[in-house]
C-alpha cells in the first residue's frame, strides 16, 4: 500500500476535461462514517460499494451486487480509492474514458465498524489491511452486517462480500432486481442516460 496521496490513482486514471466525474475537494469527513453502493452500467454492469475509511471512500467493484441472503457470497474486486465528494456522483462517464457508462447512487446511509466493538478494537484500515471487514450497515434498501472477506493470495485483489446472519437477513429480497432506482434522486438508469444526452443537446444549440 503506497504511503502517497491515497487519490493518485484515481486522479491519474481520469481527464477531468472529459469525464463528469468529481475531482478530490474539501469535503469534511462525516460524523458517522458513510456509505455508498453506486449502480455501474460500465462494459460490463457492476455495483461499486464504497465505505468512508479515513476521509476516503475505499471501493470495491460487485459484479452481481449485493445480497440479503447470507448463503450467497458475492465477488468483489478492490479498486482505487475515491474521494468523499464521489458519494453523490450520479451521471454520464463518457464511453471513451476510464469506467465509461451511467452511474447511479443504488444505496447510501451510515455504518459502523463492528470490529470496534470487540476486545482488540480493529480499526477500519488495519481490517483492510488483515483482510476481513465487519461493518453494520444503516441504508435505505441494506440495512444489517455485512463482511468482505480477502480471498486468495497476499497481493489478490479479490474479496468475497457476505451477508451476515442476523435479524436483517433475508434470503426471499433480491433488492438489485426489485429495487432498481436511485435513493438520491429517484431516477432509474436509463432516465439519467436520457436527462444527460438531453442535456448534452441543449449545450449545443
Ligand atoms: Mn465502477
């Protein structure tokens, strides 16, 4: 893990000449760490779920999303830090460049790291870093614990997301499919898709 600017590669990966995309600014860390799950209909479809760790958004990519059922492990591959401001990013990522395609916020709320309720009182980074993470999660659509788990070897950027088995586990929801919408502005993806291309014809006459 490199000791620089958490959000080098996520700065060196885009043209904010091109992309909509926020560039870092000052957003303060929050009171109560967030979350965002940002639905990303990018070459291949994928929900990005980001947790609020130390003023940065750590992100994994879930290419089939999250699960209420604890039975069902879902992989998700770590991917660059975002900054804070990405949290209420919804918008068009042009197809040329980096991630192209529409994103939606699919879920956002607050957590809380269930490792800092046991005895050794593991922070957020040093789960990171051990490869196993316990947040409780309070959304609009997840709510209940989660676990990503790092799965093969050291330098793998492979992790399994699961459902824990407590009181807001259900294996009857499937909120990817019966819950399509945006939390922040209602809107389904092919809604933003049409507002922004409408947008975009505005902009030129
Ligand atoms: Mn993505």
């Amino acid at each position: 893990m490199s000791t620089r600017n958490p959000l080098e590669e996520y700065l060196k990966k885009r043209d904010f000449s091109k992309t909509p995309e926020p560039q870092p600014g000052t957003r303060k860390p929050s009171e109560s760490p967030i979350f965002v799950i940002q639905k990303h209909d990018a070459s291949s479809l994928h929900y990005d779920f980001r947790l609020e760790v130390d003023g940065v958004l750590k992100s994994w990519a879930v290419p089939k999303g999250p699960s209420t059922d604890p039975s069902e492990k879902r992989l998700a591959i770590i991917t660059e830090d975002h900054p804070m401001e990405y949290a209420d990013f919804e918008g068009v990522i042009p197809q040329d460049e980096y991630g192209g395609g529409t994103v939606l916020v699919w879920d956002a709320g607050v957590y809380h790291n269930l490792k800092e309720d046991k005895e050794e009182k593991v922070s957020m980074q040093d789960s990171i870093e051990k490869g196993q993470v316990e947040v409780w999660l309070r959304g609009e659509k997840l709510t209940g614990g989660y676990v990503f788990i790092h799965t093969g070897k050291k330098d793998s950027n492979q992790w399994l997301l699961i459902k824990m088995k407590d009181d807001e586990a259900d294996a009857r929801r499937n909120p990817t499919s019966t819950e399509p919408k945006s939390v922040l502005s209602g809107r389904t993806l092919e809604e933003i898709e049409a507002q922004e291309a409408e947008k975009e014809d505005e902009n030129k006459s």
